[in-house]
C-alpha cells in the first residue's frame, strides 16, 4: 500500500488540508504515522475514509452521526441498524421541509400585503413583520 502525505490525500479526497487536521481531532480518522521528519504519512484507505465523511455531511448527516457510520461499516450485521438511521434521517429532513414550506407560505403572504407604494414612507412589509407570527 502506498503512502500519502497530507496534501496528497487532500486532493484525492476533495478536502482540504485543514479539514482533514479537523477530522483527526474529532477521532473520525486513526492518527497517522509519522516519518522521522514529522510529517503525516496515511494509508490510501483513509481517502475512501474521507469521501465517506464527505458524503455523508452533504446527505444531512452530522459529524456525530457520521461517526456512529463509520462504526456500523465494520459491523457485518449493520443493514438494519444503518436502515433505522437513514429513515430517522428522512424524517428529519420531512420536517426540515416542512418547516420552510410554512415560512415561505408566511413571506408570501408578506409579500401580498404590499402594493409598493406605502404611504408616509411605511411599508406595509416592515409593518406586518412587527405584528407577524408564523403558524
């Protein structure tokens, strides 16, 4: 296997160098070896490591529960569990979606309170946000 050096597994994994430092501190990678010099030298395994990580953080799921991932991968038995923990995030997500739906329906109805031409330099915008509550 061979060995990279820090910037290497950066650019193969699409992060950068200080993430990586970052991921280190927050036990999600091994420590590396180090050479003599002191530089970091990791094997190509944690590049997939990483990419794992990554994807997981765009898929919604926090350090923590990507943490808890990475446990599952070793565990050959895992499906289920893992299964559990993706509906678990679906449904936050559900909620997520939710939640934006109603702002988004509340700033509509904002909007159709303005007719652009406030009287006395009012906005009836400005206005109804000081009265507003999201339902």
């Amino acid at each position: 296997m061979k060995a990279l050096m820090i910037g290497q597994v950066a650019s193969q994994s699409g992060v950068g160098v200080e993430t990586i430092r970052f991921y280190e501190r927050q036990g999600l990678l091994d420590p590396p070896t180090r050479r003599a010099s002191g530089y970091r030298q990791y094997d190509e395994e944690v590049v997939t490591r990483i990419r794992f990580i990554r994807r997981g953080k765009e898929l919604g799921f926090s350090l923590g529960e990507i943490d808890e991932l990475l446990r599952l991968r070793v565990d050959p038995d895992a499906c289920a569990e893992t299964k559990r923990r993706v509906g678990e995030k679906i449904e936050q997500i559900d909620e997520k979606i939710r939640d934006l739906q109603r702002v988004r329906d509340a700033l509509s109805d904002l909007a159709s309170t303005c007719a652009e031409n406030g009287e006395g330099g009012q906005c009836p915008i400005l206005e109804a946000l000081a009265q507003y509550e999201l339902v």
